[in-house]
C-alpha cells in the first residue's frame, strides 16, 4: 500500500521536525517546510494527501496558504492553531480547512484526527488505517433527490442547484448527504461531529456551523435552516 503524504508546514524548527518523526514513526511521509511560500510550492510539486498548516507562518500565513491549496483542490487540510478560541481557527474553517487541531498536541491525537480526516476523504490511512468506516456519511437509497431547485445525485456525488453543478468539497458533501437523508429532521451539532467529522468524542462546534454557512453559500442561505438550541435541519 503507498504511503499516505503529508505536508506539514510550520515555522517552529522544533515542532516541525518532532512532529515529523513522530508522523513518520506512524507509517506516514511527510514533507515538512518552514514557511507558506516553501509550502505552496511543496503542494503544487507533490500533490500530497493531506496538509497540515500551522496558522501563524512566515511569508504566507496557514489562512492564506489553505485559501490558495483550496483554489487548486479539494486536498483534506487540517488547521494548527495554539489558541482553542482564536479567531484564527474560524478564519481557517472559513478558508476552506476541513478540521483543525490546537497546539500545543499530543502525537496520538494529530494522528488519530489526520486519520479521521482521510477517512472522510476515501484515502487509506496510514499503515493500520482503513478506508471508509462506520462514519461514513449516510447515502440515501434514491439516486438522485430533488430539494426544490437543489438536485442531489448520490452515486455520482454530484449537485446541481438549478440546473448549474455546484462544486463541493468532500467534507461539504458528506455534510449534504447527512441532511439529504432526513430532509426536515433537525440533526444537532454532535450528532453531525461524529458522523461527518468521525468524532467520537466532544468536539468543536465551531467546525459544523462554519461548514453549514459555507455549504449554505453553495446551495442557498433559506436551504439548511437553523432550530435554535437543537441544531440544524434540511427544508424539504
């Protein structure tokens, strides 16, 4: 089986290479650079499997960084950011990022959540990781539904709203495919963590509700409807 790549990229010479050898020690290669600009570059050379981007990077920050890989793919990023409750972890979802991880992190977790991530994206995970799982988004049985003017084909993992494609990252569609398959049912936040995020524990909400507004800014804003307290449901 190939080696699952990485890109990491962080600017504290430290972390970057003991993270690296402890990713490394997992079965992973990992391609490790200093600063945003060396990152960019690194992505556009190897196209790895998934990226980790520090958020405070030299040259261009992690935020710009992933709004530019985001430009060019649809590649998994993970966000690291050394504040839980910085603006810059939303920034960084809102840019496009899949996930984040705060620093400082033990191994284990980053390695379980790169994983987590992979999974949700169809790659293997490592050495000893499997693809798919038991939190693969939901497919509905019908092929393709029709939400008024928003059409979802399930075995192509294509939508159309009105007619025109409507480009999705994976972690947008499996969050469209949670709804799809109960249009009308309010999912909670949790409940969404743990089926599109693979969360098997508490988790940030933060990451559902700016996924929810950026797949709202996709598919229409009155499409994903807000049941304050409760979470989210999709209109009929």
């Amino acid at each position: 089986m190939a080696e699952t790549h990485v890109l990491f990229v962080e600017d504290d010479d430290v972390i970057r290479e003991a993270t690296q050898l402890a990713l490394e020690r997992d079965g992973f290669m990992v391609t490790a650079m200093p600063d945003g600009l060396a990152g960019l570059e690194a992505f556009r050379a190897n196209r790895p499997d998934i990226a980790l981007l520090d958020v405070m990077v030299p040259g261009l920050d992690g935020v710009s960084l992933c709004r530019r890989i985001r430009d060019e793919s649809t590649v998994p990023v993970i966000m690291l950011s050394a504040r839980a409750d910085s603006i810059d972890v939303v920034l960084g979802l809102e840019a496009g990022a899949d996930d984040y991880v705060t620093k400082p992190f033990d191994g284990a977790v980053l390695v379980a959540r790169i994983r987590a991530v992979l999974r949700r994206f169809g790659h293997a995970s490592g050495p000893d990781g499997n693809g798919g799982g038991a939190a693969d988004a939901a497919v509905p049985d019908e092929p393709v539904l029709r939400f008024g003017d928003l059409e979802v084909d399930t075995e192509g993992m294509e939508v159309r709203k009105a007619g025109v494609p409507v480009a999705l990252t994976p972690t947008e569609m499996r969050l469209l495919l949670e709804f799809s398959n109960a249009p009308g049912t309010v999912l909670s936040r949790d409940r969404l963590l743990e089926r599109v995020w693979d969360y098997g524990w508490g988790g940030d909400t933060r990451v559902v509700d700016v996924h929810v507004q950026r797949l709202r800014g996709k598919i229409g804003q009155d499409r994903i409807e807000t049941v304050r307290g409760f979470g989210y449901k999709l209109r009929g």
